[in-house]
C-alpha cells in the first residue's frame, strides 16, 4: 500500500495541468519524484542489472573538492589539452559514477574538443552492480546533499567557467537542475529522459536553451510528461529543442536489453551538435 501511494503521487505530480492545481504546494520536487520510482517494481525491472564492464583511461582521474556543506564529494575529471573555462559536467544513470559513465565521459571529452568534463557522484562513492542497489542508493539521495555536490562542482570550475550539463535517466533530471544551479555559467543543457523540472519561475531562471531526448515508449517519462515539459518551456519563454524516439526509457544504455542503437547513434550526433558549439 506504501509503495502504491507513492506511485500515486508521482503520476500526480507529472500530470499535464497539474503544476497549475493547489496542491503543488505540497508535491515533490522532479528529483524526488523520480527518486519515489525505486518504489516502482515495473520500474526496477526496466533496468536489469549491468553487464560486467572495466575502462580504464589514461587521462581521466579521480579528483575530490570541498563542498559548502562541510562535506568532500568526489568526481571523474577529464582536463583539457589547452586551457580552457569550458566545463562539460556530467551526471550519472540510477547505478552510480561507473565505468561506462567514464568511458561516455571521455568519449564526449574527445567529440565535444576544447573542454574539461567533470563526471560528478552524487552517491558519494557508491557503485551499484544490481538493479536492487542502484534502487536503494538512488532513493538515498538528499536533494540539498545533491546540490553541494553539483555547487561544490561549479565552484571548483571557477568564476569564469562556461558549463553545459548533460545526465540519463536519475542523471537527466539532475543535469537540468544542474543547469539552473550555474546559473550565468550555463551555456547548454542536454537531458536523456530524465524527470523535468516543471515549475515555470525556475524555467524562467535558466541561462540556455535545453536539448531533450526522450522515448515515446518510456513508461514514466512518458510523451504527456514531456509535452508539458514544452509547455512549459514556452510559458517561460526559454527554448527546448526534442528529439524524441520509439524507444523506451534507457534505450540509450549498451548494457540494457532495450537500449536501442540507431536511436542512440542518432540522438549522440545531435548532442555533439548541440555541445560543440557552447565549447567554442
């Protein structure tokens, strides 16, 4: 009975026209409602365990900065050739800053060019192998630990940073906040399927224009979610450029059996489109 009250309040939450009711008052936050979903068998089994996966780098490194809370959190840093204030941050699917997340990492550090990415842990440490660990450390998650984490971050790239930001699944809905997070640094944001933020006077905040992609068969962050998302965006008269597939959520991961390779393929060229340029 928990579990389905919960469930409840999400759908309530994401429904088109419900941020306009009286209860948003009382309604989750975008990162909490998708952290409710741990909650959410059908969910969970969506995302069957990893395949075993190792990638080591000969750049990238693990580096530790202090956050306001007191706090160290650590990241996966991939420094630039050259020196540059451009800053790619990049935030991790339900199972945590692995070594998948690394390779997309350093995969985005060589197509986007002339940027340092920032691979942030919002599990501060935590790795899960298994759907039930990734559920439990994801449902974990203290937004104002989270937002530490990602300031920590903006502060570590300095006064002068440029930042875009780009997330999947749990990831997705923390690269938007991420974005509203920097504030003026904010040159682009790129979110897969992740849970949007849909509260219009913190759309109107954002600094850049936002590229979602999104799967029609997603059972959660379903076409209706993402309508509204644009409507949104429109009231708060920012730009939301989508591409949306007949995929479903986690289509874009090569561990999960519904990732989907052309979808993939085609929504990556139109993310180093969308980045390329914001690195100049």
């Amino acid at each position: 009975m928990k579990n389905l009250l919960l469930l409840i309040a999400v759908v309530a939450c994401c429904l088109p026209g419900f941020s306009q009711t009286k209860s948003v008052a009382v309604c989750h936050s975008p990162t909490q409602q998708f952290a409710m979903l741990a909650s959410d068998k059908k969910f969970v089994k969506a995302h069957p365990d990893p395949r075993p996966f190792h990638f080591q780098s000969s750049i990238g490194k693990a580096i530790t900065y202090s956050c306001a809370d007191g706090k160290a959190a650590d990241a996966y840093e991939l420094k630039a050739k050259k020196p540059t204030n451009n800053y790619l941050l990049v935030v991790h699917e339900w199972y945590g800053l692995n070594d998948y997340i690394k390779q997309e990492s350093e995969k985005l550090y060589n197509d986007v060019g002339n940027v340092n990415v920032i691979a942030i842990d919002l599990y501060d440490g935590n790795v899960a192998s298994n759907s039930a660990d990734a559920g439990k450390y994801m449902a974990a998650v203290k937004e104002d630990r989270a937002q530490a984490i990602i300031k920590g971050a903006i502060t570590y790239a300095g006064p002068k940073a440029r930042i875009a930001t780009i997330g999947w699944c749990f990831g997705g809905g923390w690269s938007l906040q991420s974005t509203l997070l920097a504030g003026k640094h904010a040159v682009g944001c790129v979110m897969y399927y992740g849970m949007p933020e849909q509260d219009v006077e913190k759309l109107k905040t954002l600094n850049t224009d936002v590229l979602g992609i999104f799967g029609n068969q997603d059972k959660w962050i379903n076409p209706q979610v993402v309508a509204k998302f644009a409507d949104n965006m429109k009231q708060a008269d920012k730009k939301l450029t989508l591409y949306q597939y007949d995929a479903n959520h986690g289509f874009s991961n090569p561990s999960n059996p519904v990732y989907n390779s052309e979808a993939t393929k085609d929504a990556y060229t139109h993310t180093i489109e969308f980045l390329k340029p914001r690195m100049k």
